[in-house]
C-alpha cells in the first residue's frame, strides 16, 4: 500500500500540480491521466524517488523494513533513453538481474534462462544479438518489457509506455500488464488514450492544475464525455460532475 498525503510534486520548489492526498492499493492497476504538462511524469518519478518532492508524504506500508520504498520497476519514457549506448538486446535485458548478480558479476544459468523466457514472451528472441540502437521503436518497448519481466518487482512503473508504439506491441505489451495484475503486482502507467484506459485500467488519478481526481475507472472517465478518445485535452474534462479536489 501506497499512502500520499498533500503531496507536492515539481522542481526547484515550483510546484506543477495540485497537491495529491490518495492510497496505492497493493495490486492495484492504475492509470495516471491528465494533459501535456500537467505533471504526470513528475508524479511518477517522485513516486519512485527519482525526483525529491516539494512538499507532503509518500508512505509505503506492507513492505518488510516500513516505508521503506519496495523493489520496483520503472519504465521511462523512450524520449529519456540513450539509443545510442552500445549495448545488445540479450544484454540490456540482462541488466535486469544485477540486483542479483551485481555489476560486474556474471549471470547465472538460471538468468540466463530467464532472460531468454523474457525474450520469448515479447517476441524478440530472435533479435536478441542486435544492438539496441538497431531496434524500432516497438522492438524496443518489448524489450525494455522483457527487462521489467526479469526484474520480478512488486511495485511497477510504466511512463507512456504505448506512446508511438504500434498496436500489434501494444496489445502485446497490455497481456504482460495484465499478467502482472493478474500475479498481484502493483501497476501505476502514465497514459494518453482514454479509451485504452476504459477497457483495460480498473483505477484512474486524473492530474490536472485545478484539481485531481482519483477513483475507479467509472468515477473518474464519467468527467470525460468523450471516452472513446485517443488522448486528453485539458478542455475535455467536465465539472459537471466533479468528484474529489
Ligand atoms: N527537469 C525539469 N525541470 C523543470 N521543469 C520541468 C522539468 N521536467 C518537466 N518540467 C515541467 O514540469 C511540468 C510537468 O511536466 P511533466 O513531464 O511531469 O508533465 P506530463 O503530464 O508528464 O506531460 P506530458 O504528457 O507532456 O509528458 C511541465 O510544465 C514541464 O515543463
């Protein structure tokens, strides 16, 4: 469990968004939504202490040591990568076992297998000797998919992990998101298309400058008279049936 209290997210003391009171329940799968530059990045690294917040508190509950932040996963968004870093498939997906092999340990038989089961699941076993700088830009959303895959985490963290990727990954990449759910792991996704979080997001936190709102899918999309959408524009959303600020 998750609990953030009057939480402020931003940069150098500049708040960009309103401040954030809600619970992350263990196993949930949460969509965060809002428009460009409403926060949703910084919420999430902040949530995984990639960015000090502002103001406010993030307390995780349930893991072994309290608050201590739980092994998570996290998942940025493919504008923040460094295509260029020589580095193959096979090998990128096995940087997903150094918090048991350690950086300069070898990877086991066992990893290995599991690197290759990774492979296998999001279709790129056969591309696994290609450099990543080789790969599209669906190819390297599945494979940055394998290394969570192998990362085995309960918390997950996914920054637009759909945008610019073609649907057939897409729906891909939404049956391991799935599976994850399904395995009681706990998945919060930065999202754009509304109608892809209908279908498929139980929860939602809408993120905006005026007010958040967190609930399930229903309590908040029901703001959004046009949920069939494929993205979010700040004017879409409704007062009309404001919920929670
Ligand atoms: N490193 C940074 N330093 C200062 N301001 C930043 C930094 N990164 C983002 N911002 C600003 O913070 C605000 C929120 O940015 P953020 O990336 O969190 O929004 P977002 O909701 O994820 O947007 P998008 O949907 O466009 O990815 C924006 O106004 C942005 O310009």
């Amino acid at each position: 469990m998750i609990n953030i209290s009057k939480l402020e997210v931003g940069y150098e003391r500049r708040p960009v968004a309103m401040p954030l009171s809600g619970r992350i329940v263990a196993g949930s799968l949460t969509a965060v939504i809002g428009a460009n530059g409403a926060g949703k990045s910084t919420f999430l690294k902040t949530l995984a202490g990639l960015q000090p917040a502002i103001s406010g508190s993030i307390e995780f509950s349930g893991s072994s040591s309290k608050n201590k932040r739980p092994q998570l996963a996290y998942l940025p968004q493919q504008a923040e990568l460094d295509r260029q870093f020589p580095i193959s498939v096979f090998d990128l997906v096995a940087m997903g076992c150094w918090p048991q092999s350690g950086l300069f340990g070898g990877i086991s038989r066992e990893s290995e297998r599991q690197v290759l089961d990774a492979l296998q699941t999001v279709g790129m076993s056969e591309m696994r000797n290609f450099a990543v700088g080789e790969l599209s830009g669906g190819q390297l959303q599945r494979t940055l998919f394998a290394r969570l895959l192998i990362q085995q985490a309960p918390l997950i963290m996914l920054d637009e992990p759909f945008t610019g990727i073609d649907s057939q990954t897409t729906e891909l990449l939404l049956k391991v998101i799935r599976q994850w759910h399904e395995q009681g792991k706990t998945v919060i996704a930065v999202l754009h298309d509304i109608a892809m979080v209908a279908r498929h997001f139980p929860q939602v936190l809408f993120l905006s400058q005026q007010q958040n709102i967190w609930g399930t899918a229903d309590e908040v999309l029901c703001h959004f008279p046009h949920r069939d959408h494929a993205c979010i524009l700040a004017d879409e959303f409704s007062e009309q049936r404001r919920v929670i600020s």
